[in-house]
C-alpha cells in the first residue's frame, strides 16, 4: 500500500497541522503494516501557481513549439498527477488560513486537477477518475467553527477539499480535525486530544477497498 503525505503548513515545528500528519501516518503505518510513504512538502518545494507557462496540460498544448520553461512545468505537472494517482491512501494537512486552504495547498490541487486525468467530461456531466483512494485531511482552525452554525458560512476549507476531492471521484475523505487551537492552551489541548481519537478511528478502519480490487 503506498501512502502521499502531503505537508503545506510553512510554519515548521511550530505547526500543529504537520503534527497531525505526523501522527495519522505512524498511526496509519502501525495498523497497516507494509505501507510505504512518500513525503510531499509544499511548503518547501511547492510548484508554481498557474500561468501562461504551465497550462500546457489543459490547453492541449503539443511538445512542439514548447519553450524550455513550459516543458519543466509540463513535466512537474506530469509527476505531481502521477504521484497522486499511484496513491492508495494520501494524508494531507491542510490548517485554515483566511478561512481557505494555503495558496501552497491550493497549487498542488490545481495542478494534479487534470482532464482526462483525474476526471473527464461526459454527456451527462463531469466524472471523477481519480477514485478508489483514501484521503485524509488533518484540519487545523485557530477558531472554532464546526458546533458554531453561525460561523459556518466561513468554512470554505473542509468544504472546498471534500468538493475538490469528491469531484476527483474520491469517495473516501476523512477530517482528523482539531480547532480553536488559538484560543488558549486548554482549548489547543483539547482540540489535540480530540484529534488523536480522531486518528486511533480513521487508522483502524480500512483503506477503500475498491482500490484493493483495481490492483489485485
């Protein structure tokens, strides 16, 4: 089984975002025994955002004509949607900045976001073809806005990564979440507490099954 740990948090030892990562992996890793991990740092090696230069993928651009540069982007968008792809299980921390994702994270979706490759366009509508994997995202909030429905208007992090991922073809996301982490250390260790029974469940569940078939 291979598992994509992705980390976009630039914040380092000090982000809770890439403990909880840390810690969904060696959870994931002691209770399935044989995964392999592949680390996937955005903050340190994130690609660029898109422009004129690295749409080749979606304007269905040839190689002939390409400029060196918009060849370096094709191939980096070559292997972030393979990475991807090749994945059984893809942990991602994702923190909540400005009530979205990193502009870090956001990069890496748009650019393994590919028709033909993980999704297409039908007749009656778009289809993921990405499918057959399990994501989990570690979800880190300064605040806390899930019991708080007069804030959820705000979310548009857990809620834009289950839509971008569902329409992917991924059925099987799932939120380790750990909020209010910026409001007072009793708050932060609850929220962390909370977190962990939230990773004892998720790494003791099975991996998506259809994923298992497509490779046997």
């Amino acid at each position: 089984m291979k598992l994509l740990h992705i980390d976009s948090s630039p914040l380092g030892t000090q982000s809770v975002s890439r403990e909880l990562t840390r810690r969904i992996v060696a959870q994931w890793q002691a209770s399935h025994p044989g995964t392999t991990v592949e680390h996937l740092d955005l903050a340190a090696d994130a690609p660029s955002h898109l422009g004129i230069d690295s749409l080749g993928f979606r304007l269905g651009v040839n190689a002939e004509g390409l400029t060196d540069v918009q060849r370096r982007e094709n191939a980096i968008s070559e292997q972030l949607v393979s990475q991807f792809l090749a994945a059984d299980v893809v942990v991602v921390g994702a923190p909540m900045y400005n009530f979205s994702v990193p502009s870090q994270l956001k990069a890496w979706i748009d650019r393994i976001a590919q028709a033909g490759r993980t999704f297409k366009y039908t007749e009656q509508g778009p289809v993921g073809l990405a499918g057959g994997k399990t994501v989990i995202v570690a979800s880190t909030r300064g605040g806390a806005y899930s019991a708080n429905p007069a804030l959820a208007f705000l979310d548009h992090q857990e809620s834009y990564l289950q839509a971008v991922f569902g329409f992917l073809g991924v059925t099987d996301v799932r939120f380790v979440r750990a909020e209010g982490v910026a409001m007072g250390d009793a708050a932060k260790a609850q929220a962390l507490a909370s977190a962990d029974a939230q990773i004892q469940a998720h790494a003791a569940e099975p991996a998506n099954q259809a994923q298992a078939q497509l490779r046997a």
